[in-house]
C-alpha cells in the first residue's frame, strides 16, 4: 500500500472518533501549538473529550487509541504508527511538550476533507466537519519566533533568548574546531554552524594544560565526552528537554560477549589521561586524527574488530572504529583484545542514585550545574551534585544557564553577576519549571542572530547551539 494511502485511512479513522455523533458539542476548544507552519491538536485532551479510549504507555512513550474494533497505535517521536495491525508512516510524527502528545491537525483536513479556518491574529483554528466544529488554540498566538529580550530581577539584568515549541530549529553541541582539545571564538563556531543562537557550554581546563571538557557532552546521539559530576541537560530530536544528574558507565565486550572474561570498561571517551595514573579511555574521531599522546597499550578497532595492539605510540584513530588506550593498572585489560576480535561497548545511563535513565532519544547534551530548578522549585544542591570550588558552592560571577518553561520553551540565559542561587531565583522569575547552571565567568556567552548578546572573555572548547532544522551535517 502507497504511504499516503495509509496515513490517509490513518487520520480518516482520528478524525472519524473525533465526530462521532453524541460526544462533544459544537465550539469545544483545545490547546494546540504550532511547529513550523503546522498546527498540533493535543490527542489525549481531544478524544477523551469524545469518549475515546487513549492508554499511554510512559515506559514506551506509545499510546494506543481506541474505539470499538478501531486501534491506533502511535509514539512520540516515532514517524511509524500502526492501524489495524498495518504499518503507516507519518510525514511529521506526535510529540511531547510539557507531558501532553500532540498529533499533527493538517492531516485531519487532509485525510476526511474537513474545513479548516485559522485566525493568524487570535492563533485559533476551527475545524469544522458535518455541523461540528472543534475549535483549536495555539499557544503564544501561535508564534514560532524565537524571541530575544531583556529582564530587570532584583538587581540583576537578565539576558534571555527563548525558543518556543516547534521554533524551526535543532540543538547542536558543537566542539571547537569539531574536536576535542582545542578552543574557539563563541561567536566562530556560531557562524561556521549557520546558528541562529548559541551559548556556551560545560566547564573546560582554561587555566593551562589541554583545554578538555569537564562535563558530559552527547553530539548526534554519540557520547563523545564524559563528566560524572554535576548535572546534564538533553534534548532529543523532536526538541523535548530531559534534565538529570547523569552518570554514565561504558561497558566494553569481545566476541559478542559482555561478560566476564570478555568484559572491560573505560573511564570515558576523548580525555588525556596522566602518563603516570591509571585509566581506559576510548578515543574516537572526535578527538582528531590521533591520540595526541605517545603512551600506555594502545588497542586499535576498525570495522568492529582489533587490527593492531601497539604500546607507547601515538596512534590514528581510524574512519570507521576507535581506540582504547589503557595506562597504569588498567593495562591488566590488555589480554582482553587479540587481533581479529570483535570489540563492541555501550553507554548505560544513570542519576546519581544508580537509578537507570533512558536517555536513549537524546540526540544533544550537555553536561555542567548544578541543577537550579525542578518541577519549578528551587534546587540548588552543588555539594550534593559533586561541586568543591568556591566559585560554584558560594561565589558570585557571570554565569550562564539553560531552562525549559511548562509549554516546552527554551530559555538560554545570561546574568553579569549572580551566585547560584540567586541564577535559581532568576530563572524561576523567567517561568523556567526546570533549569540548570552552564560554564560562566569568562567564558559566559550569549550569541543571537549574528552578533554577541553578551561577549565571552575568551575562547571555549564548547557550545550549545541551534541552527535551522533543515541544516544537515556538522559545521566543518
């Protein structure tokens, strides 16, 4: 079957259960929002509202509707769903924002020729099908704008750049130069990206030595650096934001196996290690060409398979695998690998506790905090987050954060002056439900449409950026 056939019986059997006769009068209204030029009718709100069954399943993120013989079965984030137990795919897939899934309303008017009126000025539309109407309203007016203000709280004035639900953009963790290691201009890596706003990202060595990152860092679905202190901020590919105090192991197994005596583990990925410490790091493309270093036993993968096992050499890092280099006691995983092997790993996500995470659909992330807001209280705990420098724990100074209101909203934040806390008060003043703390002081940055909002102090070897949705590829 063609795929607009079946997205065509699709929405015939939605907007079906939406007209039935004896449910919901004429002239209900619903919130929807807007992304891009299209409308989205929230799928819970609107067929309970007609007697229609919706279970969600939270694990899953899957709903299935159904009505008599009549099942859907949809996911957010997913562009499958299924009708009848057929596959269909859809061409803009259900989404979250703020714990509601939305589905997209053009396919209502599409698939059963109903009539759809929109009023740009209210942000209301009106769908209108055998004398009933369903009256939709869009959040914001229906604006997709990203929006840049200025916002005077207490003593401090705010800088704020908000991106609203479905704004036509996608988040980027960009490295300097698209490496590990290295720092550039906020501002440079904006431009060379084509993004429309950035800020800076997590911690990094500023003060001598190799200026690696700190904090977690997911790039395209990859964890390309790891950072079990503080807190993380992750967004997925339809935009939603998760916040958590993320801890991350890597699991490594040969020959098909994760257990023991074909295990090992690494610290992390892409960090220096000390030539007199122990440690297991993997290295991959994005630290560079090579290791950058000349010591420990070197285990080179490509195409899924060790083909080659070198000691005190600085090592390429091949197209297609990585390497794991091993230093000190750790060097005892070295009978692990022989060439010919198959070597694989995985990334298991954690909270502080020990808790699981499925973190699994974030595409983007970035590691720094503390957490400042949850659920839309205060939550400042750095000590408890694994924070010891002053500058975190009590002092005050430029600072830099990331927040989501209660509708989805992305809040990229600058103040010139604050303790973490008070940063906490602010975003909750700005209507943020949960936020968190990224790099300051110097390296404090807001980039917006061309021009510094507010300037850093100097060159970072990260950012958070959002730049057009069409835009493919990384910005080398």
């Amino acid at each position: 079957m063609r795929r607009t056939s079946v997205m065509a019986i699709l929405f015939v059997v939605l907007v079906a259960l939406l007209v039935l006769p004896g449910f919901a009068g004429a002239g209900a209204l619903y919130r929807g929002i807007k992304v891009q030029d299209r409308v989205l009718v929230p799928l819970r709100g609107v067929l309970e509202a007609f007697g229609v069954a919706v279970a969600w399943d939270g694990s899953e993120r899957s709903i299935t509707v159904q009505k008599g013989d009549r099942v859907i079965s949809l996911k957010a984030g997913s562009s499958r769903a299924r009708i009848a137990g057929r596959e269909a795919l859809l061409d803009v897939p259900p989404r979250m924002v703020g714990g509601i899934t939305y589905v997209p309303l053009r396919f209502v008017s599409e698939a059963f020729g109903a009539k759809v009126d929109w009023d740009e000025k209210t942000g209301t539309a009106t769908v209108s099908l055998d004398g009933k109407d369903v009256l939709v309203k869009v959040s914001n007016g229906g604006s997709t704008d990203i929006k840049q203000y200025y916002r005077q709280i207490g003593h401090i004035r705010a800088t704020v750049v908000e991106i609203p639900p479905g704004a036509p953009v996608r988040a980027v963790a960009a490295l300097a130069h698209d490496r590990v290691g290295a720092t550039e201009d906020l501002a440079s890596m904006a431009k060379r990206y084509g993004a429309v706003a950035a800020i800076n990202g997590t911690f990094f060595e500023a003060y001598g030595g190799i200026p690696e990152p700190w904090g977690t860092i997911i790039r395209n679905g990859k964890v390309v650096h790891v950072g079990n202190v503080g807190s993380v901020v992750g967004i997925t590919s339809d935009g939603r934001v998760k916040m958590d105090t993320v801890r991350i192991k890597v699991e490594g197994g040969t020959g098909g196996s994760y257990e023991w005596p074909d295990n090992w583990y690494a610290y992390g990925f892409n960090r220096t290690p000390g030539p007199a410490g122990s440690a297991a790091y993997i290295y991959t493309r994005e630290r560079g060409s090579s290791l950058g270093f000349a010591y420990g036993t070197s285990v080179v993968v490509s195409g899924g398979k060790v083909v080659r096992v070198v000691e005190n050499q600085d090592v390429a890092i091949p197209d297609d695998g990585f390497v794991v280099n091993l230093t000190g006691s750790e060097q005892n995983l070295r009978d692990r690998f022989e060439p010919g092997e198959s070597v694989s790993y995985r990334v298991v996500f954690e909270d502080k506790d020990g808790n699981r995470l499925d973190w699994s659909d974030v595409v983007t992330a970035v590691g720094a905090g503390p957490r400042l807001l949850t659920g839309g209280r205060i939550t400042v705990d750095p000590a408890g987050e694994g924070f010891t420098s002053a500058k975190i724990l009590t002092g005050g100074g430029a600072r830099s954060a990331i927040g989501v209101k209660s509708d989805g909203s992305i809040l990229l934040v600058t103040v010139p002056g604050a303790t973490i806390r008070q940063l906490a008060s602010v975003m909750k003043e700005l209507g943020a439900v949960d936020a968190m703390n990224l790099d300051g002081g110097a390296s404090s940055g807001l980039y917006y449409k061309g021009r510094y909002l507010t300037a850093p102090g100097r060159r970072i070897s990260n950012a958070l950026l959002f730049v057009p949705a069409s835009q493919a590829g990384s910005g080398s």
